[in-house]
C-alpha cells in the first residue's frame, strides 16, 4: 500500500497545482503587474510543457525505470515551485511553470505503468479507480484549497506548501515504489521534437480558441500542429519502439479506448466550461451557488469509484465504459431538458447522474488500454492515458468557445447537446469492441 501511497501523492500534487493555480489568477496579475490575458501563461506554460513531454517521458520510462521517472518528476516538481514562489516576474514565472509541467509530464507519464506493476491484473481495476478517485480529488479540492491559503497568505504559499507535501512523497517513492523492467530503446530526438511542435501547435492553438483570441492564429496554429504529426506518424511507423505508439494505435482495442477515452473528456468539458455560464447568466444563480451546485460532479465521482473498480475487475471494459457513457449522456441531455426556474437540487442531481456516468468510464477504459499493450510498451500505454485526457479537454475547450461565439440563442444548451451526442458516440464507439471480440 505505501506504494500506492507514494504514487497517488505525487499525482495529487501535479493535479491540485494545476487547479490551484486557475483561483489565484487576478492576485497573482495584479502582483507581477500583467494583465489577465498575458497572466493565462502562468497556466499556459504548465499545460504546455506538460502534453509535449508525457510520451517521451514514457518512453525514457522504459529505458530508466518508471519509478526513477516519477522520483526525477517529484524533485523536479517541488525544486520548480520553490522557483514559483521566489518569481518576481512574468517570464519568470511562466519559465517555473514550463518545468513544473515537466515534473508534472514525468508522474502523469507513467503513474498508470507503475499502478500496473503495483496491482495484480485480477484487481487491476481498484488501481485504476483509486487513481482517478485521487485525480478527481485534486480537481474537487483545488478551488477550496486556493481560496484557503488565499485567505490568510499571498499566491506564493499556494506553490510553497509543495515543499513539505513533496518531500513526504519522495519518501514514499524512494522506499516504496516497484523497480520496473527497463528497455534498451533509444530516444528519438528528432520524432520528440516533431511531438512537440504538434501537440504543442494543437494545444496552442485548441487554448487560441478557448480563450476568445485570433481565429486566424488559432487555425495557422492548428494547421502546424496537425501536420507535423503527420510527418511524425510517417516516420514512426518504421520504428521498432516508437515514440508516438502507433505499433498500439494499431491494435483494435487500444485504439477504440483512446478515442472513447477522448470523446469522454470532450464531452465532460462541454459540460465543465459551458455550465457555469449557463447557471450564472440564464439560471442566475451567484458565483457561490454555481460553485457549490457544480461540485455535485466530482462529489459524485468519488463516491463512485470505489464500486467502479471492483466492477473494472469483473465485467469487460466495453460494457462498462458504454454504459458510463449512456449514462453520462443522459445527465446531459437532463441538464438539457432543465425547466425555465429549477431549484439548486433539481440541477445539481442531474449533474449527479452525469458524473456518475463519468466516474464508470476511465477506470474500465484505461484498464483496457492497459491490458491491451504488452509489458514492454506500457509506458506508452501510460502516457497515451494522459494524451487522450489533455487533447479531449483542449479540443473540447476550442468547441466550446467556437458554440459560444456564435449567435445562438441558447449556446449554453447547445454546448450541452454536443456533450451528450459526443458521450452517446462514445457508447457507440466502445460496444464496437463487443462486435471485434475486443471486450477487455
């Protein structure tokens, strides 16, 4: 258990960072003296480096270890917040933020590998559960954490509280975590830099749209990025281990639970960024009460997910995560279908119902991915769980700001119409592994 333990710390803290950060945003503008748009690259910088490093991370994970990797993440996580704190400038702060997304990358790039290890496959699904049990703690508590230290501290505590929290885990790490089998790959240093440029250009230009920037250079950006991920899947398809997993892209399971999981995370961000906007201009309810009411989805997600996991254990992934989807979709389609004046109690067990959906889809799905990867490439396997995570919440964030930049006349309510038709096609997409025979 300590080596559960030392890995569910280490995510926590790259997960609760990220959100902790999002509350603090004026106050730390104001402090450096930069506006709030030029401020956003304090969560930018983190984002960014975080998606380009996670497969190579995963793939120096096969070739060193993967609990070094998440001990070289935690020391590199906690060294880059004492530099947060001590920041008195944008660039400095964002360049602090840059290698604390790194740290971040090397703990999310093979925390799933290393849960793997820790667990027999007989109950491989608590694992996975009890891992997306502590991601959605870290979303659920971050905001109540900020508003906490806020209280009675300047933002520089927020990243400051690392230290102690930090070493606690790299304890755990150093005594505790499993020593993994290693591969004799070799890194690829011109596919990692092709990586870069292409999900860095399609997160950029995914985070363009979200913010409300230049269409212009939101498109240019894309455009970068999908092609030089082209010319990255051309070259990786002759590599015997190859950076980006196209060898487990190719497999039919694999790939199905890679695009439900990232149908899961498009359809949970319509949902996220949209319902907010909609609880405070259309339902009037006050920034408290849209807060207090939202938190019914991750309050529901993790009194899930300890039923979730043992059932991850006992029925195939392709009928649990289609049925988390249908379910999901539904509570949508009920927040959908909300009367002109609902109560805070009639939304908020809609949102429920949602989440509940959710919480059945990851630990299954991820299992799957898992399971359906050889031992030798599970750390692509790891870090592919991330990528699905990070590009659905991107591109689910770029629909959104393009719905609600059209003159709709309910845009809040289309947004959650594409939220339940994105989780009914991912229902779709995951029961296809039924007809294939890949059910696991």
């Amino acid at each position: 258990m300590k080596a559960m333990t030392a890995v569910a710390m280490a995510v926590l803290l790259s997960v609760l960072d990220y959100t902790v950060v999002n509350i603090a945003m004026p106050d730390i503008a104001r402090d450096v003296h930069v506006s709030a748009s030029s401020a956003i690259w304090v969560i930018n910088a983190y984002q960014l480096a975080n998606v380009i490093a996670l497969l190579p991370v995963a793939t120096l994970g096969e070739k060193f270890g993967h609990a070094r990797m998440c001990l070289i993440g935690l020391v590199t996580f906690v060294g880059a917040s004492l530099l947060c704190a001590i920041s008195q400038t944008l660039p400095e702060l964002a360049a602090a933020r840059a290698i604390q997304g790194l740290g971040g990358a090397c703990i999310l790039g093979v925390n799933a590998a290393l849960i793997r290890y820790i667990y027999p496959a007989k109950i491989l699904g608590r694992g996975i559960a009890l891992n997306g049990l502590i991601i959605a703690l870290g979303v659920a508590l971050g905001p109540s954490v900020a508003a906490a230290v806020l209280s009675f501290a300047s933002w520089k505590w927020l990243f400051l509280i690392n230290l102690p929290l930090g070493a606690v885990a790299m304890y755990f790490a150093v005594t505790a975590l499993p020593k993994t089998p290693r591969t004799p790959v070799t890194f690829d240093g011109v596919s990692a830099l092709l990586l870069a440029v292409g999900l860095g250009g399609i997160v950029t230009g995914g985070d363009n749209f979200a913010q409300g920037s230049s269409a212009a250079m939101g498109l240019g950006l894309l455009a970068i990025g999908i092609v030089s991920m082209a010319v990255l899947v051309r070259l990786q398809l002759s590599q015997r281990h190859p950076l980006l997993p196209v060898d487990l892209l190719a497999r039919g399971g694999f790939s199905i639970a890679f695009a439900a999981g990232f149908l899961a995370f498009v359809a949970s961000n319509f949902f996220i960024i949209s319902m907010p906007f909609n609880l405070t201009n259309v339902l009037h309810r006050s920034p408290v009460e849209t807060g207090l009411v939202i938190t019914a989805w991750p309050v529901a997600i993790v009194l899930t997910a300890p039923f979730v996991g043992r059932l991850a254990d006992r029925y195939p992934a392709a009928f649990l995560t289609s049925i988390g989807m249908v379910i999901c979709g539904t509570g949508f389609l009920l927040l959908r279908l909300l009367p002109p004046n609902p109560s805070d109690i009639d939304i908020a067990w809609r949102i429920a119902v949602a989440g509940c959906g959710f919480s059945m889809i990851q630990p299954p799905n991820n299992k799957a991915m898992l399971m359906a990867a050889p031992k030798h490439r599970i750390s692509g396997a790891s870090g592919m769980i991330s990528v699905s995570r990070l590009l659905g919440q991107t591109i689910g964030g770029m629909l959104v700001a393009i719905t609600l930049g059209f003159a709709l006349p309910a845009p809040t309510k289309t947004c959650l119409t594409f939220a339940a038709l994105a989780a009914f096609t991912g229902a779709v997409l995951s029961f296809s592994r039924v007809l294939m025979k890949q059910s696991i």
